[in-house]
C-alpha cells in the first residue's frame, strides 16, 4: 500500500517536469526573463513628442527636401520600408515604388525596425555600432552624445541620418542649389556644428507653409528655432519613438508574464529549441533579444557596401579593427517576422532563408546567382562566420517549422 500511494506522488511529478510549460518556466528563470517592458525606457521628454512626429514625417531637414526619417521607416510595414537596401536622397515614392524609376542614391544597408529602440537596456545602435552606451557615456562618430545634449542614445542614432550624404544631405549635382551637401565635406564631429548653424538658420528664416507651420511646432514645444541645437531635434525625435513606436505587445511576453494559454504547442516547443540545442540564444538574448554585440554568420556582400570596392567590412570600418571585418551588430528580433527582408544587405528574403543560412549556409547559394566577385572572395567572408555556428545539433523538419513559429510569437 505504501508504495502504491509513493508511485501516485511520484508519477504526477514526472508529468509534470516533463511538460513543456515546466521545461519553459525553468527558462524564463534561468534566463531571467521578464517580458518586453513598455514603461521601461530611455530618458525623453514627452512634451516633444508632437514636434519629434512632425520632424519624424518631414522632407523639409533634408538637403534636397526629398527625404524623411518616415521615408525608409514606413509605419504599414512595421517601421521598415521592405526593400533589401534603401533608396535614400533622389528617389521617389514609398517602399518598392523607389525602385521603378531608377533615380535617387542608394543607401548600401537594409533599414531596421523602430520597436523597443527606447527601451532602458537597448545599447548599440546601427549594423556596425556607430552608437554605444559604455558606462554611462554615449559614444559615438560625432563624440561624446550627453556633452553635445542629447538624453540618451536613440536620440543620438535618430540625427545621424541628417549627416549623412546618401540619406539626407543630398545629391552633389545640386550643390550650388543645396547648401547642406558642403557638409559631408567634413568630419562627423564638424557636421554636428555646421548642420546646426545650417539647420537652424533654415528653421527660423525659410518662407512657405510648411516652415511656418514646423516653427509654431517648434515653439509650442519651447524651442526657439534662433537657437536650435541638432541634439534637440535628436531628443524630440527619439521622444515621438518612444512614445509611440517603442512598445512591442508580443504573445511570447504575455507567456514569460504567467499566461501558458498565449502561445501554441508548437510555440512552446519553438521556445524550448530556440533556448535549447538551437542555440540562438548565445546571441539573441535577454528580453530585447540581443547581445547587442558583433557577430559574422557569413553573409555575401553582394553589390553594394559602404566601404571601399562596394564591400561591407561591418564593425571594422568604426572599431578599425581587422578582427571585426564581416560582423554586425546582432539584431534585436522584437516584431521580427513583420520585418523582411533580412540581413545587414537585406539578402535573405524570408524568415526561413536567413534562420536556415545560421544552421547551413550551403542551401541558400545552391541556386543563387552569383557574381563574379562573390565568386572568386567568398571564402574570405566564409571565414569570418562565428564559431558558435560551426555545429548546431537540430534540425528535422518539424522542429524547424516549430522554431520559426516560436519566432512568429516574439
């Protein structure tokens, strides 16, 4: 009798450990997790969030007055504007549209999300890093952010395009038009003063409609255009993001809070691989799902790159660093199966490819065309991939589907 009612005790015990809710809740306890937190965010003043959303949907800060932040960061595609790399100053229309009449420069990097750039412990900004908390200071191309006045590093990142030739200054053949392009003639640190002298003089004294209407923003947001700083169009823009970009309400955090009924079984079980033998979570961790360091998984450079010969030598062109050659930050993946395509050039064109390419990259180049450069260099960027995905003991089908499922949730 006695060992009868020791076998009742045991055995619902050992159903219990062996569910995948038990399994899971080891996880989250493990790991630390506790749900992507909306109310846990970088400093903003949120009485600039109507001037930062005005200056967010404005061409009037670029040079040619053709660009916006909104231009590459459409809100209906989930604040990405669906293209492998983005068409910057010179093109026109939305997402694909830019592609039809085949003006305007390219910008040689796929755009990102907005969601949970705000939050308290998102730390690295850009593919190669160009923007970094490290111990309480921001660093960055254009020095120190807190010296310069920004509130924090998503204000710094927000003004960074306004600098850069591709995305906002404009086009060289309209330089005697555009007086913001003699601006990329200078270092980062110079184009912050001489984009402000520009910016404000622009502000205050522009004739039109659309001037006088972003000047009574301006003001009815305390910032006197006569004495305008590029940190305060960093500070109301990243305030706007935070406001109403930042919070990400994903099933994954409804379960990570207590509710086992958010996700699926196979959800569940995606979970429990993409913790597990998967491994994804060596560098896809913690709520934000980042290490917010710098990783290769070996993508081909294809035909555009920032650096010199159309490549795109990632982290090394800021940390002038050889190791760092072909490595990117490590994306957040918050909204991910909401932001195709993928990869710092955008060459993975579905969640399947690029979570496929970090288990075996071979699949993705059987049928890929490939250029004569890629051809004869690839080895090199080969090379360079990570050695935490040297082996990964998965996958069947089922557990593959089971994965990406689990990445629908997050």
């Amino acid at each position: 009798m006695r060992l009868f009612f020791s076998l009742l005790l045991i055995i619902p015990f050992r159903i219990f450990a062996s569910s995948i809710d038990f399994k899971l809740d080891k996880v989250i306890e493990i790991y630390g997790l506790q749900g992507f937190n909306c109310n846990i965010t970088q400093p903003s003043d949120p009485l600039l969030s109507p001037l930062g959303e005005a200056l967010f949907e404005s061409k009037l800060l670029s040079g040619g007055q053709d660009t916006s932040c909104s231009t590459c960061h459409l809100k209906e595609l989930n604040r990405v504007d669906g293209l492998p790399i983005s068409v910057g100053v010179g093109g026109h229309g939305e997402g694909v549209n830019r592609l039809k009449h085949g003006k305007g420069i390219l910008v040689p990097r796929n755009s990102f999300t907005l969601a949970g750039r705000g939050h308290s412990n998102y730390k690295t900004y850009f593919w190669d890093g160009k923007v970094e908390v490290e111990s309480e200071r921001i660093v960055s191309i254009i020095g120190d952010g807190k010296g310069k006045g920004f509130h924090s590093p998503l204000a710094l990142a927000s003004v960074l395009p306004i600098l850069a030739r591709d995305e906002f200054l404009g086009l060289l053949e309209n330089t005697q038009e555009n007086e913001m392009i003699s601006i990329n003639d200078s270092y980062y640190e110079d184009r912050y003063f001489k984009a402000t002298s520009f910016l404000r003089k622009q502000i205050s004294t522009s004739e039109g409609d659309e001037w006088d209407e972003l000047r009574k923003i301006f003001i009815g947001s305390k910032i006197e255009p006569e004495n305008l700083k590029l940190s305060d169009i960093g500070n109301a823009i990243s305030a706007f993001l935070i406001d109403k970009e930042n919070c990400v309400e994903n099933k994954w955090s409804q379960y990570v809070r207590g509710n086992k009924e958010s996700l699926t079984e196979q959800q569940k079980q995606g979970a429990f691989l993409f913790y597990g033998k998967g491994r994804c979570v060596s560098c896809h961790q913690g709520d934000l799902f980042s290490d917010f360091n710098f990783h290769s998984i070996g993508t081909p450079q294809g035909e555009f790159g920032v650096s010199i010969y159309g490549q795109d030598l990632g982290r090394s062109e800021i940390s002038l660093n050889y190791e760092d050659r072909f490595k990117f930050k490590t994306p957040s993946l918050l909204n991910v199966s909401k932001t195709k395509p993928y990869g710092h050039n955008g060459a993975f064109q579905t969640l399947d490819e690029i979570v496929l390419f970090h288990l075996n990259p071979m699949p993705f180049f059987k049928n890929k065309e490939w250029t004569e450069k890629e051809l004869y260099s690839y080895g090199r960027i080969l090379s360079s991939r990570s050695k935490m995905l040297s082996y990964i003991d998965m996958f069947t089908k089922e557990e593959f589907d089971q994965l990406i499922s689990f990445l629908e949730a997050i």
